[in-house]
C-alpha cells in the first residue's frame, strides 16, 4: 500500500519525515541509556568490571536478538504500527525504569523486549511509502538514517552530560523523554503512513519449483551472512563497554571550567579536548599502569600506586 505522492515534505510523501523522525528519537533514547550503562554501573552501583561487561553483553545480546521474534509478531499478528507503538511504549517505560535502582534489571529486559518490535517494525515501511518504479525510494533510506546518525550524536552529549554531571537518573530520563518524543510523533503522524496491517505469508511464484541444491546453497549463503555479521557487531558493540573504561582511564578532558563529562566523548563527533591529551609547551603524556596521565595534571601531585610523583 503507498501513499498518495502528491502530499510531500521537501519532495519526499510526508510519511518519510515522520519515519525519520521517530528513528531519530528512538536511537536518542537507546543510545543515551547505552551511554551511561557501563558508567553507571561501575561508579554507582559499584559493580565489578567484570560483572558490568557480563550485564552489558547479555543486554546487548538480547536487544540484537529480540527483534527476529518481534519481526515474525509483526508480520503475522500485530502489524507494522501495533508492533511500532507497543515496543516504543515498552521502550520509554524501560527507560524512565532505569531511574529507580530496584528496577534495573527489569529495566534492561523491557527495553530489549521493546526493542525487538520497534526495530524491525520501522524502517520496513519505508518501502511502502512509494511506489515500485519510484525512483525517489533509494534515496528515501540515506535521509532515514541520516536521522539515526543525528540521534546517534545527540545520546552521549545530552544524556551522557546530564547524567554524569548532573545525576545519572537525568541521563535515563532524558533518554525515556526522547523516546516518548518518538512515540507521539509517530502516532500523530499515523494519517501519513501505511496501515501497516499483518499480512498472510504468500509463497514466492516458483517456490516450489527451487531445488535443494539451490536451497542448499541459500542457507550456506545465509549462514555465512550471519557469522560474519555476528564477529562485526560483536566487535562493534562491545565498543560501549571498553572504549567507555578507556575514555575515562585514558583521555584528557581539560575542556572548560567544568571539564567534559566521560560519556559526552562517546559522541561520534566529540570535543576535541576529549579525543587527544594535551600536548602544548612542556605538557606531555605518560603512562603508569595502565593509565594514561598528562603532565598537567601531575602539577597537582598525583599518587600512582605506592610513590607520590611530582613532575620537574
């Protein structure tokens, strides 16, 4: 089902605006909370680093895999728009959750189970805003995410920066606004999207006629897709939990009076100060167990291990 594209916004139907911008606030809030996970579990529930990457893998984990169900549920029963609402609204519910200690872990699972139906359910109606010889529809995608990079910067330097300067439950609540943000302007601008109703699975003309050679070779195809999907957003998103520990450990953050906050550096485009130490005049960077340190801050003395040192 497409829309009618003689009602547009910057000449694309108006139902793109309002994808983009419901993704827009819906990485804001995943990514916001992402952000401060890591921190907020090592300097405030005082978790060992070892117990936060274990919690920080198994939520990851499940919100990447959650959305294969959520997909099948959508498709089958809900619908696009049902799945969109229900997995938005168990999402901002997880995240105003995490601003109450007793709830955390139920928190993480609301949030993973929400995104499982918000994630599939969104981008695939972009398609359906067009028709199949519209030559708009490819470029449709690039304006799309361009709403999930600008969401993506905006999560670590508003909710990073709350929750670490200000309290870490202003970090989780600016993130459970975002997504309800997200929410409200799906559902207004429902009268400029699809329906988005389950659909009855149709087998493909000619499906039955593929040989099992052919399906032989399919799986091995898929299968490959997937492991090597798997080893990169392995890699990938285990970015949240180490480059945070490194960032705080490792990296300079003299910018301003108050300094930046540790989570605001994870921006994709961070404060120069956080990206590089300083390395002006006779300031310099060492490393002592591990940890790096510029000269700078050894003017006020600072206790490494055992010895006190002072620079020059």
């Amino acid at each position: 089902m497409t829309q009618p594209q003689d009602k547009t916004w910057f000449g694309q139907p108006r139902g793109l605006t309002i994808l983009f911008l419901t993704e827009m606030w819906e990485f804001f809030s995943y990514y916001g909370m992402r952000t401060l996970l890591v921190y907020y579990m090592t300097k405030h529930l005082l978790f060992a680093q070892e117990k936060s990457s274990f919690i920080y893998g198994a939520y990851t984990a499940t919100a990447y895999f959650t959305p294969i169900f959520g997909g099948i549920l959508a498709d089958r029963w809900l619908g696009k728009r049902k799945a969109v609402i229900l997995g938005g609204s168990a999402m901002a519910l997880g995240h105003f959750m995490m601003t109450f200690e007793p709830l955390f872990y139920l928190a993480l699972a609301t949030i993973a189970l929400g995104n499982g139906l918000f994630v599939p359910s969104l981008p695939s109606q972009i398609n359906d805003l067009y028709a199949a010889d519209d030559p708009r529809r490819g470029r449709a995608y690039n304006i799309y995410y361009a709403g999930i990079n600008m969401g993506g910067v905006l999560a670590p330097l508003i909710c990073g920066t709350l929750g670490e300067m200000y309290g870490w439950h202003y970090g989780f609540g600016a993130a459970g606004i975002g997504m309800f943000v997200g929410l409200m302007i799906y559902v207004w601008g429902g009268k400029y999207l699809p329906d988005g109703a389950a659909k009855t699975p149709v087998a493909a003309p000619g499906a039955a006629e593929i040989s099992r050679a052919h399906r032989t070779r399919l799986w091995g195809l898929l299968l490959g897709v997937g492991v090597a999907a798997t080893i990169f957003r392995g890699a990938y998103v285990a970015i949240g939990n180490t480059v945070p520990r490194w960032t705080e450990l490792g990296v300079g953050r003299e910018g301003g009076p108050a300094g930046v906050a540790t989570a605001a550096g994870r921006s994709p485009a961070p404060p120069a100060s956080c990206s590089r130490s300083r390395r002006s005049g006779n300031e310099f960077s060492i490393s002592l167990r591990g940890r790096v340190r510029s000269a700078s801050s050894l003017n006020r003395s600072t206790t490494v291990g055992p010895s006190r040192l002072t620079p020059e």
